[in-house]
C-alpha cells in the first residue's frame, strides 16, 4: 500500500513544489526522529542495560530510516521501481536476504554506540585517549564497521563484488599517486594521534615556528604565533621535523646572560645575582622556589666572564616567561649597578711585534 492510498489521493499528482516541500518534511522527520532517540539513549542508558537500550535505539532509527525511504520513493514515484529491483515486500521469496540485511544493520549500529561509549569512558574517564584522539578513532572505527556491514549485506543479496573491488583497486592507485601529500598529511595526523608529541594548548616550537598548538585535525596542526600569526602546519611535515615541548614537563628553566668585568670577584658577583633572582621569584607565584635560583659561570668571553643565572616557571606559558625574563633583566642590572659590577663594553687591546713594521706610538700633544 503507498503513501497516496493510505492518505486517499490515489488519483492526485503532485507537482514538483509539492514533492520538494514533502522531501524537506520528510528529511525534517528523520533528523528530528534520530536526533530525538539519540537524546532518549543518552538519558536512559544508565537507566536500563546499555546494550539494550543502544538494540532499540537503533531498531527505532533504521526503522526510521526505512519509513522515509520508502515515502520518498513513493512521492516521487519510484516505489515500484524499488520493489522490482529489491523485493522489498516479496517475503515469500527473499525474506531471509531481507532479515539477514536488517539484522547485520541493527548489529552494526548496536557495536557501533557500543564503541563510542567505550571511547568516551577512555578519553573522560580513565585519561587514556584526549578529546582528539576519541574523536579520531571513532570515526576510523565507525567507517570500518559500516564498511564491513555494507560488504556483508552485498555478498547477502549476492552481488557481485569482484568489478567493485578491482575498480576500488585500480581508483585507490590513481587516487595515491593524485594525492601524495593529502595522504602523508592524513598518515601524519594518525602518527601524531598515536605518539602524542604534544595536545592542545601546548606551547611548542616547531623549526623556527613557536606558538601554542590551538587545534589538531587528521590533515594539519594549527598552532597560534604570540605576535597574532596563525599558521597552519600539515601533518606530515609535523611528524617529519624536530618538535620542542616547553609545556609536556610543567616547568621551564629561563636563563638570562650576565657579563662582568675580569677585575671583579665572581664569588661576590654570584651572591648579588643570587639575591636579584631570589627576590624576582619572590614577586611571581608561578616562579618556583625549588629548584632554587642558579648562577652559573659560563665562559671566559673576549671582553669579560660570562655568568648565566636562572630561574623556574611553573605551568609554562609564553607570557609568564616573557614577564620573569622582563623583570630578571630589570632587576639584575640595577643589582650590578648597586654593588658596583661593571658589565663592559666589547672591547680589544692592540699591540705589535718587534718584528713587525707597524709601531703604536703614543702622541700627546
């Protein structure tokens, strides 16, 4: 029985406003059919048994699915050409293909909230997977279960497959060869889901880039620059270069370069330096008092002694270490000027060999 008899226009012919606007009714009707199951399963799967719950969700939703199916091909006229092609309503006849298909269908979208839920549970429970991660392999899960349910169903109503997968064959070469770089990028994203480099919010340095990593796709990374750059990495080239983390450990060492004078006593150089960065910790929250402020003596420069001092940063961010940096630098030079260090200029001393035909003369007039 179609939709027309049922509704009493068997003699009535729409136009094609008409089937348009009864198509967007009818899609209307499925989407706020499976957006209001989905909501239902939600609510009452901890309510009953999960699995029976995601069983008649997904009845409700293929059948559903069926419905409006079947009145979109009987608006426009094609219900006779899918039931000559199909079978749908001889039972007596292809009944078992008919129940097999249903039943692989229901199962599929059965394992397949099973799988999401299970996703779910790691990424916010457990802290196995993050939020991209989930997402990322939901979606290779979903695409592989409904890949392997649509090649079951087509071997249940004895379809052919070979000339579809000798053409899925030779389109996935061609495809290869066309898009190279779209694949490394999309095996790229995958090596990234897997080896966690780093996650959103991390304040990297790619090469020469430095940024925070704001979003992760299968395709590319998008990292935002601290003076407004936005850039966009591809994956591939990601997972192909050198890769600094400054947030995986949850501290950073900011170290600022002191020279002063070869007359001055290092010992009394080291504890003013000391107390200056002690007392820029002490202005900070997120600067760390252990490990404690460190001056290092670094090299023997060409015009002076070359100290290193160095503070910790908790929860590192550009911000928080361009603002210690700031005032290290501030408060280091004044302590040098307080305690009379001198940090000299780039110097050079001339002289000459007795062998030489240059002579330095002083002439003082």
């Amino acid at each position: 029985m179609s939709l027309a008899s049922l509704l009493g226009l068997e003699g009535f012919a729409p136009s094609v406003e008409v089937q348009l606007l009864g198509s967007v009714v009818l899609a209307g009707i499925a989407f706020g059919t499976v957006v209001l199951v989905r909501r239902l399963r939600r609510r009452h799967s901890e309510s009953y048994a999960p699995t029976l719950v995601d069983l008649v969700s997904s009845l409700l939703i293929v059948g559903t699915l069926v419905a409006v199916t079947l009145a979109l091909a009987d608006l426009w006229g094609h219900r006779s050409t899918i039931v000559e092609e199909v079978g749908l309503f001889q039972l007596d006849e292809q009944s078992p293909e008919i129940v097999i298909s249903l039943f692989v269908v229901v199962v599929t979208q059965v394992i397949s909230d099973i799988a999401a839920r299970l996703l779910a549970d790691l990424a916010d429970n457990q802290n196995v997977l993050t939020q991209h991660q989930r997402e990322i392999a939901l979606r290779v899960t979903q695409i592989a279960l409904w890949g392997v349910a649509g090649l079951v169903v087509l071997g249940v109503w004895s379809v052919d497959l070979t000339g579809l997968l000798v053409g899925a064959g030779f389109l996935g070469i061609v495809v290869g060869f066309a898009a190279r770089k779209t694949l490394g990028s999309l095996l790229g994203g995958f090596v990234l889901m897997f080896s966690r480099p780093f996650e959103v919010g991390d304040w990297v340095v790619l090469e020469e880039q430095s940024g925070v990593v704001s979003d992760i796709t299968l395709m590319s990374t998008r990292i935002q620059g601290f003076d407004g750059e936005y850039v966009v990495v591809p994956n591939d080239v990601v997972s192909n270069k050198t890769i600094t983390n400054r947030s995986r450990q949850g501290q950073y060492r900011v170290p600022v370069e002191v020279s002063v004078d070869y007359e001055t006593d290092i010992e009394h150089a080291r504890s003013v330096l000391a107390e200056a960065a002690e007392t820029v910790v002490s202005q900070y929250g997120f600067a760390r008092e252990t490990p404690e402020p460190e001056v290092l003596a670094q090299q023997l420069g060409e015009s002076a002694i070359v100290l290193e001092v160095a503070v910790w940063v908790d929860s590192p961010t550009a911000r928080r270490v361009m603002r210690v940096e700031d005032e290290l630098v501030c408060t280091l030079k004044n302590a040098c000027t307080a305690a009379d260090i001198e940090i000299p200029y780039p110097q050079r001393a001339l002289s000459t060999r007795s062998d030489a035909s240059v002579r330095v003369t002083d002439d003082t007039a």
